[in-house]
C-alpha cells in the first residue's frame, strides 16, 4: 500500500500532475523525506513557478551589473575596486502569525543574503504595508514588526536608514513585511554558490539547527484561511547576537583564501541551500545528517532537511582549509561541522543512523521545478476621473487632512526605533526621498530608497508598475545619485486566478518598459504570491527597492528649505490628476479612477536635468512630487526645515487640482536669486517644463490666500503615529 496518501500530498502543497512528475523523475514512489525535499523545492516560494516566464522578460545586464538575478543578492560595480551588493525579500506570512520574530527573521535572512556574497552589511531600509488602523489587529501588528525589525537591526548594528509604511484594508489578513539590505564589497572578492570540486568537504556552520520553521516556504505559498493562527511552529527565531558573530566569521574567513562556494540557509533550510550549490555546480552531495548540529534530540531527517532556523550557513571549502575555517569559526564561538563531500554523481544522498534516507537527482529535481504558463486576464481599464467631478476642498483644510491620513503622516514614531546612525556613515536619515549613506572613508556615497504606489497597481497594474521605478529614480535622482539598478519584491494574491496572474503579467510589463528607458537593470528580486485572506487578495503591490551613486557626498541635497527669499521652482506639467488620489480617497471618500500615467522619456530627461543642476551646485533643496500632490510636497520641504513658503496658483487649471494633483514626473526645486536664470535656461534648453510657483520664507504656507503655520502643520503632522499607538505602547 501507498505511504503517499492524497492528503499527504495536499498537506505538502503538491498538486497531483505535479506528483506524476515526481514519479517519472524518481522512477519509483518518493518516501517522506524526498517528498518533503520536493515539496518545497516547489513551493512557489523556492521555485517562482508561477512568475518565472514574465520575470525572464525583465531586463538585468549592464556594463556596471556585476552579477543580475540568481544568486542570493545583485552586484553593482561602483568604481574604485568597490561593488555594491543588494536585494529586498519578503517575510509577509510569518509576520502575520507572529509580528516580532516574522520580521526579526526577515531583516536577519536578507543580511545573510548580502553577506554570504563577501559584503560588509551597511544598511537596511524595509517596505511596511499593514491593514485599516480601525482593523482590531492592525495596531498589535505594527507594534510587533517594527519592534521586530528594529530589535534584530539594532543588535546586528546595521542601521536601517529608510523605507515606506503604508495602510489599507486589503491587507487586513494579510500584512506586507520587505525587508532590504545593501553591503559593500571589493569587486575582486566576491563569493557565490556553485559548488565545484568533487571530494570536496561540505561544511555546515552557524547555529544549531531545530524544529522551527519546518515548511516556513510551503506556507509563505499558500493563502491564509481561518486557522493561519495554528501555524505559528512555522516562524523561525532569530538571534541578532550569533548573526553579527556569523557576518564577522564570514567575512574574517574570505579573507583566507579557504571557501570553494558558499550559501545561506534561507527559505527550505539545508534543502535548498545543498540543492541550489550542488545543481549550479552540476555536481552530487553525499551527506551525513547525524554530523548535523542539532538542538534538540531525536529530530529525523525529514525535520533536519526542512528546517528553517535561523543563522545557518553551508559552504564547500578547498581541500584541507578545514583547520583554518573551524579554527575561525572556533574563535567566533559558531558552531561548525564537515557533514558530506561533493561527489559526481549528481545527485543527492542523505545517511541517518548509517542508513540512507533519501536518493534524489540534483538537476532534475531543482531544474525541473515545474514553470506554469497560467491563464490571465487583462485587468479592466478604469474611466479618468475628471477634475471638474472632484469637489473643491479649500486647500488649507485639505492639506490639514492628508497631512494627518495614515499614509502620509510622519512615521517618525516607527523609524525613531531604529538605529540609523551605527557606523557612522548615515548621512542622509529617514524622513527625505532617499537614504543616504557614505562609502567608509571615501567621498562617494549610497542612496537608497523603497518605493511603490499600491493603489495605482490595483486602479492599472502596467502604469503602476511603470510609476514604481519612475518614483524610485526620481527619489534616488533628488538627492543627487544617479539612479544604477533595482531590486523587486513582487507581491500578489492567488496566481491561479485569472485575474490575479493579470495584474502580475501586467506589472511585470510595467516595471519592465520604466528599467529599459531609465537605464535602471533589475539585479535581484523575490515573489511573494498567495497574499490571500479568505478568497480576497491584497492591493497588488510590486515594491522596488534601489540605489544609486553619489560620487561626491558633500553635493548630495536634501529636501529641507535652506533659507527665505530663494525661489521654489516646479519642473514638470501639472494638469491636476485625480484619479487614484489620495485628495481623491482622504477628501472625497472615493477610491476610484485610473492612475496618473508615466512618461518615461520625459521622466529620464528631468531626471538627468536635475542631478546635473545638483552637481553644478544650483540647487539649494528639492523634493519630488509625489503621493498628495504639490502642496503636499511643499509642505513636506518646509516642514523639515521649519522655513514657510508662499505660492502663487496658476489661474488656468483649477485650484485643489494644481494642489493636489498627482501628475507624475515633477520636482520641486529650491534655488537661490544667483541661480534662477542659470536654472530656468538650462530647464529650456533640455526641453523640461519649469515654472517659478513661490518663494520662500516666513512661518507659514500660503497659496491663494490662505494660511497655516508650520508649526501647526507640523503638530497635524507628527500627531497621528503617537497617537494611534499610544493606547498599545502603554499598556507594555
């Protein structure tokens, strides 16, 4: 009789023409350890089986993109002998079940990502999207992620200098938690994960390995339903203390010349980390589990593969380096042990109690995870909301309203618990349009942003896609960095449905156009897919992390005022947009319309004009335009330096549209008296729409002949995060 029942199958996620195929690459029925190994290889999470075919659409090369999509992180070359390293990941599930080890474990898995590559960590930034504030969980979630994020960060002394926090009642049941590290490294040392070398010693070192996060990567592909809450024994535990001996011991040993190919264990524990070395190596594992370090007694091997604790790392090392590298590992007080040897094989042998328990094919296996075409649908076109529909609101009033909206009050309440100064080098901290952070001892520097707009994603995935990486380039271009590559954290409801595979097809499209006509590459990525609670799907919401180069820091600009009496310049066309607005959605109550379309070339010719004026020293202070519109953005400038500003409206399009339009592709420029003739000849001759719209000055905002004060602006501002997680913070 079959020891591999259909609820056993079901239980593991795998679908039954999916187990034909396990047949046929087994020549024989699996046992529960193989089945377990297959089943998540798989998982959507391991295997992006759903999204490979449009993901391969994406473009990834460059002359400065040392290595694109398919190993643990991207590498950009930067000049100097220096690369950066990066990537963004999700841990959205486990952040549901349990807030403050889902995103510990997230922060501390994507630095492993970074480090295993030969990187120093040098900053984290993460992408927060949580439910409706009313929701009876949201505040309990918040409270945890971030105490989470900043507990595992601050102790590993990472800063985490930026990132977004939004909310809506689509993730009700279903939070988003992108975490994103970036590290520096030599060019000329960088380590990857092909094994090569048969006879020799794989080398497992890090923590010891226990029962939690078992099938961590076949829950993290599937929806959530009513008893989610009982797969609490799936969230890993993090410990930030043995990850900062771990990222010490790793780069202290590439600097000895000892490792072949290295890898994390990261979703699928030692399964996948063996799996992915030795089939990029086209070579065989022959591995002994009882040479595992474990934690607790009598785990099987079943439990010893799938296994997701924390703080594991595998590697194959040259022949006779294992003296030197226990000898380092000895000296960090990690835990290290020889448990197998590359063989030719090609395939995957693994002994417990000397018998062997699992015979699998490598390439097979890891190759032919299945990669599905699934049916999709082109999402509707939505009408464009026409301005003169969308009542006028006077716009003091409702910039007071968004001031204090959920999604664009300051979130200084969540970032103030992170360490954003450790190691010295934050140069620009959270709060501007990008993190800035110095390459150490040198005049270049890092910006970094996160950025993506969810609900023009939902109104049109493929002009929501486009608008992500164009707002990420105009932030990284505000500050003065030229924009150099992206990371993806791509997540969606149910790809099985129609509708839902639509919007990924579509954003992928999207984000694809924006990085060819940007120059922009995609070097990395993760897909989280199954973002489902009871049969309803998140806003689709295809974060896009990036970083750019500023090769002279002391040019970089910020978005706060400098002074009174310089002139605050706009570039770019304001028709006064609504649809998917956020005046649209605070003001009106209305969720409705399409979203503001994306001009790319127009986008890249601003993009260019601006780092160029920064880098001549014209400009004192700019800011894009972004979610609420021009006043908003103003608003933001004064706010961070304390300084007022007073505009003038054109006459010819209508008030609260000028105000709170949300056309894309504009700055907001500050430029002293000197500068202003310099700045607007050199706007004309590139071909970029640029208008004087005020001055500033004082200690208020004004525009059509209203007012508020900064500070009261600021009050409004500050008040809401406090506020809303007061009642949870004090009962602590």
């Amino acid at each position: 009789m079959s020891q591999i029942t259909p609820d056993i199958l079901a239980s593991h996620g795998i679908k039954p023409d999916e187990y034909t195929r396990i047949l046929e690459i087994m020549g024989r029925e699996p046992n529960l350890t193989e089945l377990g190994i297959f089943s998540v290889m798989w998982s959507e999470h391991c295997s992006y089986k759903s999204s490979k075919k449009w993901l391969k659409t994406l473009p990834t090369k460059a002359d400065w993109v040392i290595c694109g999509p398919g190993e643990n992180a991207g590498i950009i070359d930067i000049g100097d002998g220096d690369a950066i390293v990066f990537k963004m990941e999700s841990h959205n599930h486990p952040s549901f079940i349990e807030p403050y080890q889902g995103a510990a474990t997230g922060v501390g898995g994507i630095l492993r990502d970074v480090f295993t590559m030969g990187a120093r960590p040098i900053a984290n930034m993460n992408a927060l999207r949580f439910g409706d504030p009313s929701h009876p969980k949201t505040r309990h979630l918040v409270a945890g992620v971030v105490a989470g994020i900043g507990g595992y960060g601050n102790c590993v002394g990472v800063p985490t200098v930026g990132g977004e926090t939004n909310f809506h009642k689509s993730y009700n049941g279903n939070i988003l938690v992108n975490a994103m590290t970036v590290g520096l490294a030599r060019a000329d040392n960088i380590f990857y994960s092909a094994a090569a070398g048969i006879g020799n010693p794989v080398v497992y070192f890090g923590s010891k390995t226990g029962r939690d996060g078992i099938h961590g990567a076949t829950m993290a592909s599937a929806e959530f339903d009513e008893n989610s809450e009982e797969k609490r024994p799936t969230v890993q535990v993090g410990d930030p203390f043995t990850e900062k001996l771990l990222i010490e011991a790793c780069l202290e040993l590439m600097a000895t010349d000892s490792i072949v190919a290295i890898q994390d264990m990261g979703a699928a524990g030692l399964t996948s980390s063996s799996f992915e070395m030795a089939s990029k190596g086209g070579l065989g594992i022959e591995m002994d589990l009882d040479s595992v370090p474990m934690r607790e007694e009598g785990m099987s091997a079943y439990e010893i593969m799938l296994s997701e604790s924390q703080e594991r790392m595998l590697m194959i090392l040259k022949p006779g380096k294992e003296d030197v590298a226990r000898a380092i590992m000895d000296k960090w007080e990690l835990d290290f042990a020889v448990i197998g040897v590359l063989t030719g094989t090609g395939r995957m042998v693994l002994k417990r109690h000397g018998e062997v328990v699992a015979d699998l094919p490598i390439d097979p296996l890891a190759q032919a995870s299945p990669e599905y075409d699934r049916p999709w649908v082109q999402p509707a076109k939505l009408p464009v909301v026409k301005l003169e529909d969308v009542p006028a609101v006077a716009p003091i009033e409702a910039l007071k309203t968004l001031l204090g909206c959920p999604d664009l009050a300051s979130k200084r309440w969540i970032y103030q618990q992170y360490d954003h100064m450790v190691m010295g080098d934050t140069v620009q901290r959270p709060g501007g349009d990008a993190a800035v952070v110095r390459i150490h001892g040198s005049d270049k520097a890092v910006a970094i942003t996160t950025d993506c707009t969810p609900r023009y994603c939902l109104a049109d995935p493929h002009e929501g896609g486009r608008q992500a990486v164009a707002e990420a380039y105009r932030n990284i271009s505000a500050t003065g960095a030229l924009p150099m590559a992206v990371t993806d954290n791509l997540n969606f409801g149910n790809p099985e449905k129609p509708e839902i595979m639509g919007q990924i097809v579509e954003a992928i499209k999207g984000m694809g156009e924006a990085c060819r006509d940007l120059d922009f590459p995609v070097v990395s990525g993760n897909v989280s897919l199954y973002n489902e609670t009871q049969g309803a799907a998140i806003q689709p919401t295809p974060a896009i992390g990036a970083v750019g180069l500023l090769k002279d820091v002391s040019k970089h600009t910020t978005i706060a005022f400098k002074g009174a009496g310089n002139s605050i310049v706009l570039f770019g066309e304001t028709k006064g947009w609504m649809g998917a607005s956020l005046y649209l959605r605070e003001v009106c109550g209305r969720e409705e319309g399409a979203p503001p379309p994306v001009a790319l070339h127009r986008e890249r010719r601003k993009g260019e004009l601006v780092r160029d004026l920064i880098d001549q020293g014209l400009v004192k202070a700019c800011h894009d335009v972004s979610d609420g519109g021009l006043l908003v953005a103003v608003t933001e400038m004064a706010l961070a330096s304390g300084i007022g500003a007073s505009l003038e409206a054109p006459s010819a399009i209508a008030l609260h549209g000028w105000c709170f339009g949300e056309d894309q592709g504009r700055y907001v420029l500050e430029v002293g008296a000197d500068d202003l003739a310099s700045v607007l000849e050199a706007a004309q001759g590139r071909d970029v729409g640029a208008r004087i719209i005020g001055t500033t000055g004082g200690h208020s905002i004004d525009v059509a002949g209203q007012s508020a004060t900064v500070e009261d602006l600021k009050a409004i501002h500050e008040a809401w995060m406090p506020a809303y997680m007061g009642a949870e913070m004090s009962g602590h």
